[in-house]
C-alpha cells in the first residue's frame, strides 16, 4: 500500500508542472530630460570689516584714525600705520577691483588761510591685496587720478587687505582735521 501512495505522489506532482503557465518578457520604456540653471554675474563686498596690526593708529566702525596725527611739541605729522580686513569679497566672473582716495590726499577742513610754510594736505599710501590679485600701490602723492586698478582676470574670491600709511613731515600742519576717504569698488564696470 505505501507503494501506490507513493506512486500516486509521482503523478500528481508531474502533473502540477506541467500546468505551470510560462513567464512573459517583460515590456520597457524610458526617456531623458536635461536639467540647467544659470548663474548670473555677482559681486559681494560683505561690509564686514576688521582692523589688524596698526602702528600709531586705530580702527572700528569704518573710520581709520591716526592716534596721534602731529608732535605736539612741532606740530610735524606723525608716521603712522595699519591693517584694514574687508571680509569674504567675492566675484564669481573676471572683474576689476579699484581704490581710490576722493581727495588725492588727508586734506585740512578748515577753511583758515595758511602760510607756505604750513602743510594743508599729507599724502598716504595705499598697499591692497584681494585674495590671488595684488594691486599697484596707491600713493596720494603720484598717482595721478587718486586711483589704482586691476584686472582680476577671474573669479575672486578672498579678504581685500589694506594697509595705509603716512610718513613722518618736517613742516607743521595748520590745525584743524585732515580727512579723506577711500573707495573700494569690484566689478566688471567700473
């Protein structure tokens, strides 16, 4: 008896994959699509500012300030010096940056008439650096225009670094403030 069961089983089981219904291929589809953007011109002086090493002079709030401008026994300017930090400037294109001093000069706000022999302006230098790009120096007392450029040639992207300067004078200055201001511009139309 356990023979025939076991033929039985045979049977069946051939005979269920025999029934198996055969796998269909597949069918398929596909396509593509592009994606893009467009990243415009942009330039970026961030207006955060930092003063570094200085040397008879101080810096906060975007005023640069010489501590002790004259002698005060000669009334002869002082020679002073510092570092000025405008943070994460950038330019994502080939652009030009451009310094400049407005009045070619720290000139006297008076309006006191001098003799000859008094100083109403004294000439600074201006040395830059932006990032990878090193500008000529701007010298109050040579540059022509009051202004020095450069081609970056590139994006940039880096710290504008300034160090002014004003020498030591043999000649009084008239009393009163001597002022002047700089001008920081990046960008491709200057």
């Amino acid at each position: 008896m356990k023979q025939k069961t076991f033929g039985l089983l045979a049977v069946l089981s051939l005979g269920t994959s025999a029934l198996a219904i055969p796998a269909l291929a597949g069918c398929s589809d596909s396509t593509s699509l592009s994606l893009s953007g467009t990243a415009g011109n942009v330039c970026k002086l961030s207006g955060q500012t930092a003063g570094g090493q200085s040397d008879n002079s101080s810096y906060a709030n975007g005023v640069y300030s010489i501590n002790a401008f004259i002698d005060p026994n000669t009334a002869y300017p002082k020679a002073s010096s510092g570092t000025i930090s405008l943070t994460q400037a950038y330019c994502n294109y080939g652009t030009t940056i451009e310094i400049t001093s407005e009045q070619r000069g720290l000139r006297n706000t008076g309006t006191q008439i001098a003799p000859s022999d008094f100083l109403t302006r004294v000439d600074y230098t201006v040395t830059a650096v932006w990032g990878t790009v090193t500008l000529p120096v701007l010298n109050t007392a040579t540059t022509p225009d009051g202004k020095v450029t450069k081609d970056s040639g590139a994006a940039n992207k880096g710290d504008i670094v300034l160090t002014i300067a004003t020498p030591s004078l043999e000649a009084p200055a008239l009393a009163g403030e001597f002022t002047d201001t700089i001008r920081i511009k990046i960008g491709a139309q200057i």
